[in-house]
C-alpha cells in the first residue's frame, strides 16, 4: 500500500490531499499521458460552411487536454504550456488556426481547452461506389461466387459463394449476391452493400482517396456444387469515384514533464458530406 494510501485512514487531513499526493507518486514514476477530448470526430462540411458563411465567418471547435496517469486520474498537480499546432488537408481552400493565432495550450491543474478556427471552403468528399450487373438464367442449382477485389479489404480478393436455384435470373442472382456480400463482415467492414434488379452495389463507408483496383466479378462456382448459367462478369463499373474528405487536425506536443518524455496526441477531424 502506497504510504499516502496508509495515511489517508488515521488523520483528518482532506483525503483530496492523499489522491494530490498520489497522483505526484505516478507522475514521478513516469506515469504521464495527455488526453485530448475528442480525439476524432466528424463535423458535417455543410455546418463548417454554414458557420463560415455566416456572421461569426468562422467554425469553431472546442478540445479539451488532459494530462493523466494511465488510470484516467487527472494530474492536477500540474499547470503549464504544451505546444499545439494545427495542419489541414482540403480540396479547396479551407483553413484553420488556433484561436489569436496561439502556439500553446495552457493547462491549470492538469486541465485545459484549445479553441481551433475554421475559415474557407470545406468538403466532405465523395464516397466511391462500384457497380456490377449480373445477366444469366440458371441452367444447374448450385454455388455461384462473387470475387471483391479492394485495396485495405482483409483477405482481398475475397471469393466468397453464394446459392443459386434452378430458373433464377438475372435480379434473383443478384438479390442472392447481395445477400452473401452483406453477410461477410469483411465486405460490410469496408461498404455499404446495396443495389435493385440485376445491380450489385458497393458504396465505400469512408470517403477516400478512389481506389483504382476496386471490383466486383461475378461467376459460377467451381467443382462439385457450382451453378451454371451465370454469365461471367469479370469487371465491374466505377460509378461514382472516390474523393477523400478534407481532414482538420490539431497535434499538442507533450515535451519533457519531470524529466519523461511525454508521448504527443492528436485531435482529428474528418468532414462528412
């Protein structure tokens, strides 16, 4: 037991001495890490714009910095000034700043807030969506397959079957495609599964950067089992390409607090269309 621990239960001193005492014991050993509040989120582009069109002419979010043990304590022994600085990746010409154009964040008691302005044009990308269009009637029962080909995708390409009955045509292929694709956490990890009639449609969650080798083939299965009578579809269709959203990002550096180097953390934002 920690001796502040031990004294906390014989004498009448406030018991939020003992946790102060505590909290300077873990930041002695090292134990420090800063915490910024929200570390992502993802403010609409529309609201950005509106905001910066407005009479304010600007957006602003609030962070909130933290320095604490590992445990979630807030070490309120602690008041200084930690670096901070703000990047921003746009299509257009959206901008931030801190607020007054500061350098630094002041923490009081192990707390502090960090105002960052937004300023300009702001885009919340384009998702990319990828379409393929099944064609066929089933001639055999059995296993069709559908191969998605996708960069950062675990187990890309993935072949992944699904049934067919006798007589399916082109919108019941389909329908039985999407239904095997919404069903693999892979897939649905990465897209919105979708699409009507003969279409299967691949919507990325995200917006970002297109990816080029997106695709979706369809076929019959292989060996015992396999359907036949789909007509193989080798490529599918970029319908829409991918535009990666505009990023705002506020990066506090932690320096050297009691000889540790305390590791930097970052606040970013991702705008949503």
């Amino acid at each position: 037991m920690r001796i502040p621990e031990y004294l906390k239960r014989f004498t009448y001193t406030p018991n939020d001495f003992y946790d102060y005492m505590i909290a300077m014991e873990k930041a002695m050993a090292g134990d420090l890490v800063l915490v910024l509040s929200p570390a992502t989120l993802a403010n609409s582009a529309a609201a950005v714009n509106a905001a910066v069109g407005g009479a304010a002419e600007k957006f602003v979010r609030t962070v909130m910095v933290e320095l604490q043990a590992a445990d979630g304590t807030v070490h309120e022994w602690y008041t200084g000034e930690l670096a901070a600085a703000v990047t921003e990746t746009t299509a257009g010409d959206g901008a931030s700043a801190i607020e007054d154009s500061a350098t630094k964040v002041s923490l009081e008691n192990g707390r502090g807030a960090i105002d960052i302005e937004y300023t300009g044009a702001w885009s919340g990308g384009t998702k990319q969506v990828e379409t393929a269009t099944c064609a066929g009637t089933i001639t055999t029962a059995g296993n069709a397959k559908v191969t998605v080909t996708a960069a950062g995708m675990t187990g890309s390409p993935k072949a992944i079957s699904f049934p067919v009955e006798l007589n399916d045509d082109a919108a019941a292929i389909a329908a039985a495609c999407r239904a095997a694709l919404t069903a693999d956490a892979d897939v649905t990890g990465m897209f919105d599964v979708s699409g009507e009639g003969a279409d299967v449609v691949l919507t990325r969650k995200l917006a970002v950067v297109n990816d080029d080798t997106l695709n979706i083939a369809i076929a019959d299965g292989e060996g015992a089992g396999a359907s036949d009578g789909v007509t193989e579809a080798a490529e599918s269709t970029d319908t829409t390409g991918g535009v990666a959203a505009d990023t705002q990002t506020l990066t506090i550096t932690g320096g050297t607090i009691l000889g540790y180097t305390v590791t930097n953390k970052t606040s970013k934002d991702t705008l949503v269309s």
